[in-house]
C-alpha cells in the first residue's frame, strides 16, 4: 500500500508541474541538504562542492534517484558504480537519493547488494523529487561546477551520461599558480593521470584515457594477476603534453583481472581493469 502511495504522490506532482517552480536545464541550483544513510556521516550538502565557496576545489555532481521496489533501479545500480568509479579521480561527485526503503530493501542493503561505495543520502520526504520535478524512476540528475542543472532525464541512458559528465569535467577550470609568489624552482612537475579504463568490467572492448603533463615516449603495457605481461598497447611511442586515449580490443585473452601500466620518462601508473566474456 505504501508503495501505491508514493507513486500515485509521484504521478499527481508531475500533473501540476507546470505550474510549480522546479529546476530546468540551465537553472542554478540553490543549496541543499540530505541526510546520510551510508557510506558516510551526516549530510550531504551540494555546495560543499561549488569551488567559488570552498576555496576552489570545483566538482561535477551526479545524483541517482531510486526507490527500493524499483526494478529497473535495481538493473542500473551496479552500472553506476561503474561510472562513478571510471570519473571520480577526476572531479566527479556521485551520490544516490533514495527512498521507500525497506520494500525491500534497507539503505545498508542497497549498498551493499549493488556494491555501491559512493553515499547515499535518504531522500524519504521526496525533497529532490520535488525539487526536480521527477515524473518517474529511475532519474539522473547533473549538475556542473557552476551550480548549474545540465543534464535532467527520466531512465539509464549511459552514454548520454557519460558523455555529459566527460564534457562538463573538461570544463572545470585548471588550478592558476601565482607566479608573482610562487618560486619557479620549487614547482614539481605533475604526474601523469592514467584514468580508470571505460567500460569496467568490460567485455571485448575498453578505452584507456591518460593526460601527460609535459612531452614524453609513452608506454603502456597489460599485465595479469602474476606478473605476466599480456600485452603492449603503445611502445615507447613520443607524445605530447595533453589528453589521450587508446582502445584496447584483445579479444584472445581470458576473462579476469588486469593491470594497465602506463610507463613516461619519470613515472608510472597502474589501474585494474575486470575483463567478463
């Protein structure tokens, strides 16, 4: 009955949504809260990542909204784990908005039965339901480091969500150094970033991406779980400074673990990739 309720709540504000003020793609998102329910303490607060209030540290937003009787909510859970994992080394925040918990499944359960490692906040009042203006579920919504609502849609459409996040990550602005006090001697090279491969787990097909930081010979190599090395997907090869990207297609190994190792003139990287057939 509670669940007949809450749908029957969903579908009357989506009838008067025309007339009740909600955010739209290209509004700027007023703060707001949500409690915690796992994978963290307190509350979730969206401008704890708007880098003009904290200092500068800018972030992409990603929030999922589900309710636990939601099958197709539950069909997605894992792939957004998966997305959440390949991007948040590189700016991107994710959390879930859950609600109806218990039928059937706690917020604990969820995470834990979906291998959910990002928080989840408990949105039992529909505050973002509300808010957003969300006829149905699941829902995505993203939010760019302007505060600003850039991606607003009903279902699981992966690649128009990772291709939003993809842009809206590449429009967070670079850290400035103060050169008037700042000792250019002092100054250590970056590294370079070797990004989680995408898709992972994978089956056949995966990109690598990896941002070098000065010119350098390139060499990335595959490795299995004892050492071995499987295979050579760029050998020694001189690039740029910059963004990259190589499609690994290898369709004669076995499936399991990976190690991609990303070799430069100075520094290494390693990710794991899970390789399913």
């Amino acid at each position: 009955m509670k669940m007949i309720t809450r749908q029957s709540l969903i579908a009357i504000f989506w009838i008067t949504i025309l007339s009740s003020q909600t955010y739209q793609v290209g509004d700027i998102v007023s703060d707001f809260t949500a409690p915690v329910c796992i994978n963290g303490e307190g509350d979730f607060q969206l401008y704890h990542y708007n880098g003009d209030v904290n200092g500068g540290d800018y972030r992409v937003i990603w929030i999922n909204v589900f309710a636990t009787w939601c099958v197709p909510c539950q069909d997605e859970a894992p792939l957004t784990e998966t997305v959440y994992q390949s991007f948040k080394d590189q700016g991107l925040v994710a959390t879930g908005a859950g609600f109806d918990w218990n039928y059937p499944y706690s917020c604990e359960d969820w995470a834990q039965t979906f291998g959910i490692t990002y928080p989840i906040a408990d949105d039992a009042t529909l505050d973002i339901v509300y808010a957003f203006g969300i006829p149905n579920i699941p829902y995505q919504i993203i939010i760019d480091h302007t505060m600003t609502l850039r991606y607003s849609e009903f279902g699981w459409n992966q690649e128009a969500i990772v291709n939003t996040i993809e842009q809206l990550l590449s429009e967070i602005p670079a850290v400035e150094i103060d050169e008037s006090t700042t000792d250019p001697e002092s100054i250590i090279p970056q590294k370079p970033i070797l990004q989680n491969a995408y898709p992972n787990p994978f089956n056949g097909i995966t990109t690598i991406r990896y941002t070098l930081f000065e010119p350098s010979k390139v060499k990335i190599d595959v490795f299995d779980t004892l050492g071995r090395q499987v295979t050579t997907l760029i050998n020694d090869m001189p690039q740029i400074s910059g963004n990259h990207q190589i499609i690994w297609n290898d369709g004669k190994l076995t499936s399991g673990l990976y190690f991609i190792r990303l070799s430069t003139n100075n520094s290494v990287a390693t990710k794991k990739v899970l390789l399913l057939k």
